[in-house]
C-alpha cells in the first residue's frame, strides 16, 4: 500500500479523491490518503500560517515555524539544528552562480550546485517530501513512474507568495528525500491542484490502479522511446461526415499497428519535435527510420535531427 498524506490549509480541496479510480484504489486499499490542515499546528488565535517577507515585497510567505511542527509530526523528526558552518552564504552563491550552474535540461541547482531533486539510491525506502514550486523543475513522466514505486510520499502544499525556501533546505539536512516540482510555466494561486495533478499521474501507474493495466503502455511519454499517442476513435465508423481512417477497419492488426505508429511519430513531429529528438535511433526499426526520414530527419547518428 502506498501511503499518500497532504498539508494544505484547504485540506477539504482533497475530498474529491473519494472519486472515480482514486476512490477505488482507496477502497481496494491501494492507497491511504489523510490530509492534514496545516492550521491545526499554529498556537496563535489567528492560526497565522504565514508572514511578510524578508526584506519587503509584496504578498505574504508561509512561515517556517508552523510547516516544521507539522512535518516533524508526520515524518516522525525531532527538532534540531542545522549546522551552517560549511554552508555558503545566499549573497555570495550569487557571486559565484556562474560556477555551480545548473545543466542546461532545465534542472535547478540548490546550494551546493546539485539538481534539487537528485536523491540518494535508497529513496524509495523512505519516505518522500513534496513541494510543488512554479520556480523549481517539470515534473514529467519519468517523475511519476519513479515516485510510484515509493511507499510514503508526503505533499505540501503552498499558497500565497510560497513557503520558506528554508523549509526544503532543512529537511534535505535532515537526510529527507525532498523534490520540488513545477507542472507547467504559469502560476497557480496554491500547490493543490498541482499536487492533484502529480497524484493521478502517480498513482495510476500503482499496480491494479487501473482496470485495464494495457491501457497506459501506448500513451504518450510512455518508455524510453517516448511520443505522443496516435489519436482514437470509436463507434459508428462514419460520424456528421467524418469518418474513421479506412485501415483501421481493415481487420489488418500488423497495418493498424504501423498506422497509429506512424501517426504518433506524425503528431510528435508536429507538436514536440523536442521529443523527437530525444528518440534512441538504435532503438527504432525500418519502418520508424523510413517514417522520421520522410518528415525531414537525420537517423544515422545516435539521437534524430533535422536535415
């Protein structure tokens, strides 16, 4: 079983994982889902959760404090103190970013130079804390088939203009296995629909999650070799006079395969020809290669590219 908790100050937002598959799954015991108010850890008659930031600015910042009781509890931490005697200096790391620059896939470096979502070998082992964050790296596929083999995975969710960024940096110290997630280059008023968002992607690839397990192995970003899915379509063949591509009712499986194959390279091409690019040509077979050639790339070299 996997064991999901989530801190929002709207735990109430999360009723809606008594729905569909998701309910299913937590009835069939897949999963335990609890979400935690984050207010019921503040001590002030206000419940304050959060605080004007450090040296001005507009909008409020989640308070350091309030998140720490609430993460100790449920990652079982007692509190302590993080020792800075090797750490550098926030002004000065910025003297020196161009030497600790992160790698040009998009990932973001945290104080010491490294990808903020590298993690040691043993993560799945432990459990995981979460932070969706507008400024930190894409959460993709390759993130959700990971993450789904963890047995504990603990979401926090932000509002206002973010938490502490103290919060991630303190319980990496810890020796916890934090990430921090973007879901798309815009900005949400809080981290629960992003936290939903990476749930479903999650947890739909939990064995018996799914009633039909084939359902998921042709969709897109899918495998090392990932494209986006070739379109569908359903009964009656001909609809308001649109109808169905002749081979796939053929009867032919071997010529519809090679069809959606082809489409899904087409639609990649067109769309995200990024992914394209990324594609192992050791990886493809003749009729892929003849495809790729037609649309206009190179596959004698190791990854395609444009002619």
């Amino acid at each position: 079983m996997m064991k999901i908790d989530i801190v929002s100050v709207f735990p109430e937002y999360f009723d809606v994982l008594n729905l569909s598959l998701f309910g299913k799954a937590q009835a069939k015991g897949l999963v335990e889902v609890r979400a935690h108010n984050l207010r019921d850890w503040t001590h002030d008659v206000h419940h304050s959760v959060d605080d004007t930031p450090v040296g001005g600015g507009a909008g409020m910042v989640m308070k350091p404090a309030v998140w720490a009781e609430c993460l100790d509890d449920l990652l079982g931490l007692a509190p302590t103190v993080v020792d800075t005697t090797d750490t550098t200096d926030m002004a000065a790391a910025d003297d020196t970013a161009d030497d600790a620059a992160p790698a040009a896939s998009g990932a973001i470096a945290d104080d010491d130079g490294t990808d903020i979502n590298d993690a040691p070998a043993d993560s799945a082992d432990r459990p995981v804390l979460i932070f969706p964050n507008p400024s930190a790296p894409l959460f993709t596929q390759h993130d959700a088939t990971e993450l789904s083999h963890a047995g504990h995975l603990l979401f926090g969710c932000g509002r206002y203009e973010g938490y502490d960024a103290r919060i991630p940096q303190y319980y990496r110290a810890q020796g916890v296995d934090v990430r921090e997630y973007s879901i798309g280059d815009y900005v949400l008023n809080g981290g629960e629909v992003a936290v939903s968002v990476m749930l479903e992607a999650i947890t739909r690839l939990l064995p018996g999650f799914m009633g039909n397990a084939d359902s998921i192995v042709e969709e897109s970003y899918t495998g090392e070799n990932a494209l986006l899915e070739h379109r569908q379509y359903t009964k009656p063949a001909e609809w308001r006079g649109l109808k169905v591509p002749d081979i796939l009712l053929s009867g032919d499986h071997g010529k519809v395969d090679r069809f959606r194959r082809d489409e899904a390279i087409a639609r990649t091409n067109e769309i995200r020809p990024d992914l394209i690019g990324r594609l192992d040509c050791k990886a493809l077979d003749k009729a892929d290669r003849k495809t790729l050639m037609a649309l206009g790339w190179e596959v004698s070299g190791v990854h395609p590219r444009r002619r």
